[in-house]
C-alpha cells in the first residue's frame, strides 16, 4: 500500500465537479434509503440498480428514476455510464464485489463493514489502489455536521480530556433468524451490525485526544451472548482501553431493543449525542448535550441534505481532491477499525469461516 493509500487519499481525478454517475448493487434494506438520498445529493445521480433478482432491480430503479436495472451485479459493473458504486450486499460478499468493482475501474463506497477481517480489508484496499479507484467504507453518520462539532467541541478542550465513553447501538433485526445479519457464514453478529460504529466513535475520540485522526486500543475485553441458532453474537459488551488512559463500553445487540446514545465524560465536563447514529433518520434530532460546571446546553446541529446524501457528496470530494476531510473515516482509519473488530470478536471466541482462509 502506497503512502496515499494508508492516509486513505488517491491521486485527484481531473475535474470537476460534474455529478458522480451511481449504480447499487444490492436492493436489500440500506439500499432504498442510499437511492433516495443520492437524489438529493449536490454532486450524485443514480444511475442503475442490479440485484440478482432482477425483478427487485427493477423495481428499485423505477423508484427512484435509475434509467438502468440488471439482473447480475457483473452486468452493471460493464456499463460505461457507471462511475461509482455502492456495495448494499451482505458482509461475506463485500470483498469479493469491491474488488471486481475495483477491477472494472469504479470508485467503491462499499456499506460497513468493509469486509470480515483486517486481512481481507487490506486486500480490498490494495486491490483499489492497483487500480487507481476511490475506495472508502459507508460509516455514514461521519458526514453529518454533528460529529464535525463534537471534533471541534473536543479538540478545543470543552470537556477536558475524555476519560470515559459509554455507547450503545441495538434492536431487533428484521426478519429474525432469516437476515444474513444473523449468519455465521455471511459474516453476521451485533457488534460487526452495530458495534462497530461505537467502536468507530471511540477510536476517533481516543484519536483527537492525541492529535491524530484516530487511535487503537491497547486492551479489548468483550462479553456476548452467541447464539445457539444463530452461532453469532445476538447481545454484548466490549470495553476498550487507549494509551492516553480513554476507556470506552460498547453496548450492542440486534435481538433486544438497546437506545442509540453515547456518553463522554471528561476532566472537565460531559457531552451526551443524543441520536449518533442515525441523526435527522426517522425524525431523530442530532443533538448535543453539554454539561459543564452544573449547567447543560443543548445544541442541535441540523443539515441541509439528508445523511446518505451527506455520504455521497463527501465521497465526491474525495474522488475530485484525493483527500478526506475529518471526521469522515479515510481508509486508514477503517483498516483500524478492523483490526480493532478482530480483537473483539478474538475476545467472545466468534470466528468466521474466512478467517482460517485468509
């Protein structure tokens, strides 16, 4: 991996600011939420929409004016109108279609997580870097304006240093049993559904605490419950430890109704996000919380695009500059991310049956 790749940047395209042409592969669950709000993006149009079902394709791009539908994911990666494309699959099919995408010469966006290990996260990075292609993987509540306060609020010092986080992300899955989120095989499980995004948030804390973008942890202790039908974990904690003292738990569960919330407590104070995850999705506010000296503020930090439409512009810049612009995840940052998910999972004793391959 070239030194541009490891800071998750790409040499700039010639250009412009001419739209992005989209195509999703996958119609499943994220999948019409992306479309929609690539319509409302300033630098993305949707172009086409393949799933296996090519009925479902079809149906998707008519929803939402994609003038291109296939029933292969193959089909749409030959289509010269195509310049970017979202990976909406299931996680054991995402390094397998980000480095055909790659291979094809399209800029890949693909869902968390970006693939089901470290090992397999850094074949996809270098596979697009051997092709000159824009790749990053879609934590998208990185691009909505609260986070880039929360890293102003925290790199001013507002709360002191972070000493404590507590976060949590849960629900119950749609479709039980049957959604591949519950799957050993697909690479399934609550903290590589949902975890990972709390473990996402504590590196980029623990990161500005240093004066970096991010930073790893030193110690990861976890407890789950794996199920005995599913052999993934359904519920559980990890607690994470940083070099500069941070220790940060991490609730997560997609068979219990768990509040989406975090918690930062500092030397001098204290900042609740109220929606992280998902702000301004489904009504949520993205609010912060800010307690210092017995007194609390609320700031509410609206956008003026939707969140997946937040994702694709900033995912255009990096195609048109060659850079990430923080709080957005660069490639680095998510080959870390990875790394850090392989220690909790190591910790709960859940294992893929990838990794014996890679």
């Amino acid at each position: 991996m070239t030194n541009l790749q490891a800071r998750g940047e790409i040499a700039p395209q010639e250009a412009s600011h001419a739209p992005l042409r989209w195509g999703i592969l996958g119609v499943g669950y994220i999948a019409p939420q992306f479309a929609r709000d690539v319509l409302r993006s300033r630098f993305g149009t949707l172009t086409a929409v393949a799933s296996r079902d090519a009925a479902r394709a079809a149906e998707l791009a008519a929803a939402h004016g994609a003038a291109k539908h296939f029933g292969s994911y193959q089909e749409l990666l030959d289509d010269n109108e195509v310049d970017a494309v979202y990976i909406a699959l299931p996680n054991h099919l995402h390094l397998e279609w980000t480095e055909k995408s790659a291979r094809a010469g399209k800029h890949v966006l693909c869902e968390k997580p970006i693939a089901l290990n470290a090992a397999q996260a850094a074949r996809a990075a270098q596979t697009a870097e051997e092709h000159g292609v824009a790749l990053l993987e879609g934590y998208m509540y990185r691009a909505h304006p609260q986070m880039t306060e929360l890293v102003r609020l925290l790199g001013d010092g507002v709360i002191g240093e972070v000493r404590v986080m507590e976060s949590s992300f849960g629900g119950h899955m749609h479709g039980g049993y049957d959604n591949y989120r519950m799957q050993r095989a697909a690479g399934g499980g609550a903290l590589m559904d949902l975890g990972c995004y709390g473990l996402s948030l504590s590196r980029l804390v623990a990161g500005i605490g240093t004066g970096r973008r991010f930073a790893e942890p030193v110690s990861a202790r976890a407890t789950a419950r794996i199920g005995e039908r599913s052999r993934v974990d359904e519920w559980g904690v990890g607690v994470f430890e940083f070099e500069n003292g941070l220790i940060s738990s991490i609730t997560c569960g997609n068979q219990v109704d768990i509040p989406s919330i975090a918690h930062l407590w500092g030397t001098e104070g204290s900042i609740t996000i109220s929606n992280p995850w998902q702000p301004e999705i489904g009504g949520r506010t993205p609010e912060l919380l800010i307690k210092r000296n017995d007194t609390i503020e609320s700031r509410v930090i609206p956008s003026d695009r939707p969140l997946y439409a937040l994702e694709v512009d900033t995912f255009a810049e990096y195609v048109r500059t060659g850079s990430v612009p923080l709080p957005v995840m660069d490639l680095a940052d998510s080959l870390g991310n990875m790394r850090a998910l392989d220690s909790w999972r190591r910790a709960i004793g859940l294992r893929f049956p990838t990794d014996e391959e890679d």
